[in-house]
C-alpha cells in the first residue's frame, strides 16, 4: 500500500511520523521540496465510503486556500489498491511542533495568546469564507512554528455548511474543545470555531482547562450545554481587561452573543 502511495503521489521514500491508526503521516520529499504524505486506510463495510468522502472533501477544502495561516495541500486525494484500500495526498512539511506539545509552556502571557487567538482567526477566516466549520480546533491540529506564526491543520472533519453532512447528528470533534453545538441536536456555525478559539485561550492564558472534567461525557456535555464559562478574570485578576472580554465574548454559550464569524473576532482583535 505505502509503495503504492509513494508511486502515485510522485514522492521519494516514506519515513513514518506517526505510527497506527488509521491515518498514517509520512514525511517524503516532492519536487525536491520537504513534504508530508498522509494514507488514510478504509474500513470495511459501509463506512468506507463516507472515510472516503470525508478525505476528499479535507483536500478538496485545503486546496481552495492559499494562505499562511493554513497547512497548504500539494496534491491531489489519490485513491490506492483495489475497492479501494486506501486514500492518499501530501501537503507541505511545517517546522515548530504541534500546540499539544507546545502547551507544556503554559501559561503564556497576554501577547501570546493575543498572537495565538488572532493568527487561528486569520486561518478560521480562510474556512468560514468558503462557508466552511472546522469543527476540532484542538491542540493537535494547530502547529507552531519556529518563527511562532500558528497554523491551521487537519480539516478532517470539517462541515461545509452548503453540503450534505457526512456525519448525520453526530458531530465529531475532541473532547475539552467542543463548543456546545457539538452536543447531540446541536448544529456546529461558525461562531462554533469562535468558540474553540477562547478555550484554547483560556487554557494558555490559566495553564487549566476550560472544562477540567471531561470523564464523564454526560456530564461534560450538560456543562457545554446548560452551563456558562466564568469570566476568565475570576481567575486570572491579572488579565489584561481587553484581552479578558474579547476571550469572554468568545465564551458564550449562546451563539448569537459571541463573535459570529472569524472575521469578527479578527475586529475585536485589533482593537486591543
């Protein structure tokens, strides 16, 4: 199967990145440039076909974006082995290391998370401009760079807001950064992400979690629903008022009272 990827995409030898699952990462080279080859292995059975779906529609999203904010697709979604077996594609190698590592650091300071919150909503924008939810703005899909620029990664689970969902009423995305439209009967908009983006916040500017006990899914899930986030001076008196409300606004858990799109919370953003 690897074989095979390597002979479609065009690129050199596959070293692992990370092992199992059922995306397996690779870096390669192609056209002499440093990439990263991702393989998507297919289940048996009836979900294969909606993996498959999903794995188009992650690079057919990348590729209607150009921008530095977001992990750059270099190939098209190739389709390997016989039924198939497999779906394939690179995108460009990125330095830095993912935020999930990145968080050992916590707490940063207020220029920090400044500079994290407006750079995820720059590459949010790119998303919502297309009419497209993210939908698992989580520290493993967010790298940062040497030159600590963040970007974007891994729209994998996406929602075009124009198109049929893959996912019927469940929507996937990583416990602890769920907004409360991803709850059963909820329907993730864009200010769904807005939301993701004052966890991640409010985690790097604490060092704690927004939500700290995500055990018990029932119980994490009335939180997000029914519950309210407390304002993140009641915990960090120290906040930069401005920096606080913007990260508060975002927090809400009725949507209309959050910044309704990237865009939105870029404007706030700016005005700090």
């Amino acid at each position: 199967m690897l074989e095979e990827a390597r002979a479609a995409l065009g690129t050199g030898e596959l070293i692992e990145l990370k092992p199992g699952g059922q995306k397996l990462v690779y870096a390669s080279e192609l056209e002499g440039k440093s990439a990263v080859v991702k393989v998507v292995r297919l289940p048996a059975g009836s979900a294969s076909a909606i993996v498959l779906e999903r794995a188009h529609r992650e690079v057919e999203i990348l590729a209607d974006i150009d921008s530095q904010y977001v992990v750059r697709v270099l190939s098209q979604a190739i389709e390997i082995g016989d039924s198939p077996e497999a779906i394939c594609w690179a995108e460009e190698m990125l330095d830095g290391e993912d935020l999930s590592s990145a968080k050992n650091s916590y707490p940063w300071d207020g220029k920090e998370v400044r500079a994290l919150m407006l750079d995820l909503a720059h590459g949010l924008n790119e998303f919502h401009q297309q009419g497209v939810v993210h939908r698992d703005l989580s520290p493993g899909n967010i790298r940062r760079l040497t030159s600590n620029q963040f970007v974007l990664m891994d729209p994998g689970y996406a929602r075009h807001l124009n198109k049929a969902a893959l996912t019927g009423f469940y929507h996937p995305g990583t416990p602890g950064y769920l907004s409360p439209e991803h709850a059963p009967g909820g329907r993730p908009i864009e200010a769904s992400d807005v939301f993701c983006v004052g966890i991640l916040a409010y985690e790097a500017l604490t060092g704690q979690p927004t939500f700290p006990d995500i055990a018990d899914q029932d119980a994490y899930l009335r939180q997000l629903t029914t519950g309210q986030v407390d304002s993140i001076q009641s915990k960090l008196s120290s906040v930069d008022p401005d920096l606080g409300a913007v990260i508060d606004a975002c927090l809400q858990r009725q949507p209309a009272r959050r910044y309704l799109d990237a865009s939105e919370l870029i404007a706030a953003l700016n005005e700090i």
